[in-house]
C-alpha cells in the first residue's frame, strides 16, 4: 500500500498510518556519510567533496607566515586567505573574499593564483611546499597579488 508523501500523510492523519515500524525497515542501515553528524560539533561551516581546513586564529594585523606540504599524487588542492564573509558554499580565489595559490595535478600540471575569480598562471614549477604570507602593513587588509613570490 504505497503512495506519495501526501497521501501517507493523510492516512496517518486519519488514523491508518503506516503498517511497518521504520526502526525494523533495512533500510534503515548505516546512514549515509553526508547525513552522519559530525565529530566537530556543529563548526561545518563549508561542505563539499573536498576538505577544507580553516586556521583558529583571527588576522587583522602585523605579518604572518604559515606553509602548508601535500602528497605528491594530491590531485589539486588550493592554499589561501579568506575573508570571514566567504560564504559557505563559495571556493578560494573564486569571490573578491579570497585569494589562493592553486595546484591542479589532473591531466595537466597547472601552479596558479587566484582572486575574485581571475586566475594568474605562475611561471615556475610546482614546490613541495607552499607557503603563505601575509603582511598587514599598518594595518590594510588588502593582499597584493603581485608581490607572490616563490622561495629561493
């Protein structure tokens, strides 16, 4: 006796509600990995295929400097700054919220930055580690992409 939502709906309504228990369904397995709580306690703020590792610590000002190694058969993967307003759905580079260095390793090595959905090919190989910094001088929240620089 199956149906839409609509009418189980109104049959539960009028007393005749389903003959079946959900809890002794098989379907009713291990629940699908998007809909498993997460261990970080409700702090998802982006979700997507990828991982997304986000700092702890708040940059308003002075220099910082952080670097980041990956596996060598990482497929591609993006290392940046963000404004807190990214949104939850939205990727490195790709909004004027954010500026990355990005390394796709698919088909075609590509080392690229990116902001506001503009993308900068980098005409140097590929490192095995990328770092980031950011300087605040006095204060002006605005990076420059021209002063990327690669290690010597």
């Amino acid at each position: 006796m199956g149906g839409k939502v609509q009418d189980i709906k109104a049959r539960e309504k009028d007393g005749k509600g389903r003959t079946a228990s959900p809890i002794n369904s098989p379907a009713r397995g291990t629940p699908s990995p998007k809909r498993m709580p997460s261990g970080r306690g409700g702090r998802d703020r982006f979700t997507a295929e990828s991982y997304t590792v986000l700092g702890d610590t708040l940059i308003d000002g002075g220099e910082h400097y952080w670097e980041v190694r990956y596996e060598p058969d990482s497929k591609a993967f993006g290392v940046g700054v963000a404004y807190r307003s990214l949104g939850r759905f939205e990727q490195l580079g790709k909004t004027a919220a954010s500026w990355c260095l990005h390394v796709n390793n698919w088909l075609q090595v590509s080392f690229t930055a990116k902001h506001a959905n503009k993308v900068k090919v980098l005409d140097a190989p590929v490192p095995d580690c990328l770092g980031v910094h950011c300087d605040f001088h006095q204060g002006d929240p605005k990076p420059q992409l021209p002063s990327l620089a690669a290690p010597a």
